[in-house]
C-alpha cells in the first residue's frame, strides 16, 4: 500500500521487487487486497519483455477516514477517501463540557456522515487537539477534567481505531498526503494557530520524541527577558508568533489585514526568524514550511517581513526560499486528522509508530514532575 501510494500505480513485479518480498508472496497480498477492495486493477501495461502487466492503485472508493479537529471550543469534522480526497466536510459544532454530551455530538456526526458516505467502508478515526500530549500545558480555558471527558467520549465511541494527534504534527502529515511535500520527503513544519507548534518530517516519516511533543516549537526561547509564558519561560515564540498571543496583547483585535498591528507584525517576523536560525542549524531540513490557522495573508506578510531580515544560519546561503507557506490553508489541522488513519493504513512504519506512541492515556496523563521542580 506504501509503495502503491509512493508511486501511483505499480505491476505486481514492481510491488515485488520494490518490497522485496517474493513474486508469489506479493500474488497473494494482492489477491487479498482487491477482494477488501483496497486495491483495484487499472488495465494493463506493456511490459518491458514478455506478457504485458496489470497495474495496481490505491482504490480510492475503498474506504475513508474520519477526521476531528478540537481548537478554541470548536469540534470541525471531515472525511477523506484511500485517495486523499475530500468526500465529506461536516457543519462544525461547539464541544460540549460534560462525557455525555459529547458522546450524544459525535453519535450525531457519526450517523449523519455514514448517511452521507453509504457504501463507504470506515477504516478509521483520527482526533487532533491543540495541545502537546502528556502536559499541563493548556492554551485555552478548559480543565484537564473537562478536555479528559472530551477524549474518552471520542476514544470510547467508535469500533474502528482512533489515532491521536497534536495539531501541529497532524498538519505536518497533512503536508506529505495532502500538500506541497512529495512522500517520502524532509521538512520542518510551523504551525501558526492559537499557539505555536511544530512537526519534523523525516523520510516522510514523522520524528514524534519520547512522548510524542517533539517540535514544539512554540517554547523555542526568543527573549529571556520576555513576558512569562504558560510553559513557565520568559519569552517563548508563542508569545510573540500566536493568535493566542495576539489576542492577548491586543484586546479587540479582529484577524483583518486592517486590524492586527504593524508592530505586531514585525515583532513576529523578528522572533520567527531567530526560532528559524535554531531550527536550521540543529535539523538541517530539506524545506520548511509554514502553515496552520492562522489566516493566509498574515503569514504571507510574516514571510516577507522575515526576508528582508539578516537571521544566518547552515541553511541561508541556500538560494532557495527559506521558508513557504502552505497551500493547505486553515484546515490543515483537520485534513491531517483524516490523514492519520489513512496513512495508518497505508504506511507501515507509521502504523507502528501511532500504536506505539500514542494512546488515551497518554494524552490525558498527569505529567511527569519537572525534576527541576522537584528538586526545589
Ligand atoms: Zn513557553
């Protein structure tokens, strides 16, 4: 399915030869997939000596993903199919506070999107909230309680499997199935929402840390001397390159171009730029990107604030364009929520990393004490 993914269609010698599993063996692999209809035949091919061969795709009919999103008290919710395509994008909804609540929303979105896919076989569910897993850290006004509640409701619900996310790597996986990045590729990914978070793609495989938080980029330290941050730093990127921030530092503040202020803007540009020396030096990516929920046009004009800046790094003297700002728009959280269990079922190496590295009870999990704070 990976190798069908990474490369459109494929004989069965080619599935084959690029698994390197034997031609009988990939005979009957294939055999079973078209019959779960996974899989489907495209005609044939003439091949380069003797019978011409039949190709093989991802059919994209064989099933889709549903996908949620959790930010600022919003559920958003969408489907896509085994092709990547949007098939299904649901009237978004407050999150209710109490389990029971939400268990009667999401049976709600549950029986009007099988309504609306019949025929369709569900492979899996994907959640993506705005918060790094295992932490106190929270963006908004919510109680652990309450966000604990809200992701057992989801998590006990559906029969399929559900894969969890943070928003900021679910957008990141959104890139590589959906957006500018070829599969397989290598990049940094900077999400720009409420808060600010980050992915690091490698091999088209996401590097997740021991808890699943690596690329959290929003408490890359800009200014010891800044305001405190909820991490309990000074002067973290998110204070500076957040809506969240935004929002805080200018009361009324719409998000028109005519509204957020120019020194705001600057000051932003000025704090990505130093969080892009870091980032440079330490990973060395082929392409960063910049993406997430906040509006297009502000992190166009963060970006070309940002070029006229002086911020060196390995990477600088490239000719290229630092840093590109995702097609994907301000869904990208939600599309990489469809993304997961897609790509759970089309990657193997990601199939064992979600079942590894993320269940319930790591994202709802008291964290570990800070050994600095222990120690005092
Ligand atoms: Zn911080």
């Amino acid at each position: 399915m990976d190798a069908l993914r990474r490369n459109g269609s494929l004989s069965r010698v080619e599935i084959a030869r690029l698994s390197g599993l034997t031609p009988q063996a990939i005979r009957n692999i294939v055999d079973d997939l078209l019959q779960t209809n996974l899989i489907r035949e495209t005609g044939r091919r003439k091949g380069f000596r003797g019978q011409p061969q039949i190709n093989i795709e991802i059919n994209p009919d064989g099933g889709y993903s549903l996908g949620f999103h959790a930010e600022a008290g919003i559920l958003h919710h969408v489907a896509a199919n085994l092709g990547g395509q949007i098939v299904y994008e649901g009237k978004s909804l407050p999150i209710p506070r109490s389990k029971a609540d939400m268990l009667e929303t999401i049976a709600e979105i549950d029986a009007k999107s099988q309504h609306e896919l019949k025929g369709l076989m569900r492979l899996g569910v994907g959640a993506v909230f705005s918060r790094p897993a295992s932490s106190k850290w929270f963006i908004h006004e919510q109680s652990p309680e309450e966000f604990a509640a809200q992701s057992q409701a989801l998590a006990g619900y559906f029969d399929e499997e559900i894969v969890f996310e943070n928003d900021a790597n679910a957008a990141a996986l959104a890139e590589s199935m959906f957006g500018l990045v070829r599969a397989g590729g290598n990049f940094v990914y900077i999400f720009v929402g409420e808060g600010v978070g980050g992915g690091i793609v490698d091999a088209g495989e996401p590097v997740r840390g021991v808890r699943g938080n690596a690329g959290e980029f929003g408490h890359i330290l800009i200014d010891p001397n800044g305001e405190k941050c909820h991490c309990g730093n000074n002067g973290c990127l998110h204070g500076y390159l957040s809506i969240g921030g935004l929002r805080r530092k200018y009361k009324d503040v719409s998000l028109e171009p005519s509204s957020v202020p120019d020194e705001w803007i600057n000051s932003a540009a000025s704090a990505l730029g130093r969080a892009l020396v870091s980032l440079e030096n330490i990973l060395d990516p082929e392409r960063v990107i910049v993406g997430g929920t906040a509006p297009e046009w502000l992190l166009a004009e963060i970006v070309s604030r940002l070029a006229r800046q002086d911020f060196p790094s390995v990477r600088s003297e490239l000719a290229e364009q630092r840093l590109e700002i995702s097609k994907l728009g301000s869904r990208s959280a939600l599309l990489g929520a469809a993304a997961l269990s897609l790509l759970n079922v089309t990657n193997p190496s990601l199939a064992k990393l979600t079942k590894q590295s993320f269940s319930l009870d790591d994202i709802v999990a008291t964290p570990r004490v800070n050994a600095n704070v222990k120690s005092s």
